[in-house]
C-alpha cells in the first residue's frame, strides 16, 4: 500500500505503476511508479521525444501500456473516471462549425444542459466569437475553444499537451490565466511544456522526462533553482541532450 503524508489524506489524482510501453522493440515508456498527488498544475517537462505526449495518452486511455496500471484516485483507472478527465491536444480538433456548436457539441455528448454554453465561452474570454465558425478563429482563439469543450464536462483532471506552442506571447497569458482560474477552483491541471517561464509561473510540481524515464520529480521552486539530473540541467541551459 502507498503511504501518503499525515496532512495529505487523498490518494494520487493519477499515477503508475510498472508502467512500459513498447512499439516494436523501442521502449517509449519505462516507468516503475508515479505519483501524481500535488494540487494545482503539474508540469510535464523534457526534450523532444522523451515521451511527454504518450504519457499524456496513456493516462487518458487512449494508449494501452504493455504492462502496468494506470491509477486514478488510488483506483485502477476506469470508464467512469475517466468521463471525469479531459485531454487537450496541441492541434484542436474542432467541428466546422461555430464557436457556439462546438460547445454545444460535448455538452450535449454527456447530455449536459446546453444552457451552459455562454457561461462556458465567456469563461475561456469567446463571448463575443459564439457565432464565428471555428475555422475562422486564431489559434489562441481555437485553443480557448478547445480548453472550452474540455471545461464542459466539469472534469476534475485536466491533460494539456502544449496548449500554447504556437501562439503569441498575450496569446499564451490568456490561456496561462484560465489555467491558473481552473486550477484555483480545484481542477487539478497537467500540462506538457516546453516553456519553462510558463511552468516557474504555473506549477507547483514539475516531473521531467528523458527518454521515457521519470528522471525527476519535484517542487517546481526546487526544480528550477536546483535541477539535479543533468538531463534537466542541460534541458534548462538550453543544451542539446542525445
Ligand atoms: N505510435 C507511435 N509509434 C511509434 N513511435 C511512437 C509513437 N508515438 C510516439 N512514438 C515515439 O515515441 C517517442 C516519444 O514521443 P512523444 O510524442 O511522447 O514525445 P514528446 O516528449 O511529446 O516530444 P515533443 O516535445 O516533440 O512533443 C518519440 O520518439 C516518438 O517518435
Ligand atoms: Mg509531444
């Protein structure tokens, strides 16, 4: 049985145990335990191809690793709650069709009342885009769309796979800001990041990948000031890493 702190009583919102996934004879992901527990925004940092992006999918259900479990509330994760966690990607997949429709959409896929909808586009600031079709929106704009339809289910996890990559510096403190709202409401947030000023001003835990292992997990404070693997040394200096 995982032990937990005296003052923390909840198990892990997400975690892993003996978890491998291989493609071929590549292994993408190794990682014997992890424990996701820490409130607000968990950033998931690391190099490009360290596995970011399929541990986002493993925890979501969307790739099934070789061996393992994958926990949710100290539970085998599960259907029902995985209906209570909501993935963004990078690239938005949106209907074309409008703003509104959108939103409309994953209400109504969880029979949700649609009145919501105007409450949900003003919360991600796209009140006045309701009827502007998807297609024609910015991309910060399709990204607060995005985060929209994934506020709609009323998760209590949220997965963000780099949901500013692309867009402007205003662009991204919009987005930073919703994300620092949801968080503050209890949503419990992990967001892969390349930025590592976005995830000083976000996080309160950073877990760094290199590939497809934990090397670190800790404090975002004491990670950034004091990062102990080399890997996440060379990652913050800017150095390439092989
Ligand atoms: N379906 C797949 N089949 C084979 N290899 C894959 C598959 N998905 C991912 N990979 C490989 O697994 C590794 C990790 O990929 P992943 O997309 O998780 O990286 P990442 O950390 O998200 O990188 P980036 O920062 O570039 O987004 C990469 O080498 C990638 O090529
Ligand atoms: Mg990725």
């Amino acid at each position: 049985m995982p032990m937990y702190d005296a003052g923390d009583l909840s198990p892990p919102f997400l975690g892993l145990t003996d978890c491998r996934v291989d493609v071929g004879d590549r292994r993408l992901l190794d990682i014997p335990e992890l424990d996701l527990s820490s409130g607000g925004v968990t950033a998931i940092m690391g190099p490009n191809g360290a596995g970011k992006s399929v541990l986002l999918r493993v925890f979501h259900g969307l790739v099934a690793p070789g061996t393992g479990t994958v926990k949710s509330d100290g539970a085998p994760q599960s259907p029902e709650r995985l209906r209570r966690q909501s993935l963004v990607l990078q690239t938005p997949v949106l209907l074309r069709r409008t703003a509104e429709a959108n939103v409309r959409f994953a209400l109504r896929t969880r029979r949700l009342p649609i009145e919501r909808t105007a409450e949900l586009l003003a919360r991600v600031h796209l009140a006045d885009k309701a009827r502007t079709p998807a297609r024609r929106l910015s991309g910060g704009e399709q990204q607060r769309l995005a985060i929209a339809q994934a506020l709609a289910i009323e998760p209590s996890v949220l997965l963000l796979d780099e949901p500013t990559a692309s867009l402007d510096p205003a662009a991204t403190l919009m987005i930073e800001d919703i994300l620092r709202d949801t968080a503050a409401s209890g949503v419990r947030i992990v967001l892969v990041s390349h930025d590592a000023s976005q995830a000083r001003r976000l996080a309160s835990e950073v877990i760094f990948l290199s590939k497809g292992r934990v090397v670190e997990q800790a404090e975002a404070k004491t990670f950034f000031d004091t990062p102990k693997s080399a890997a996440a040394q060379d990652y913050l200096a800017g150095r390439l890493t092989t």
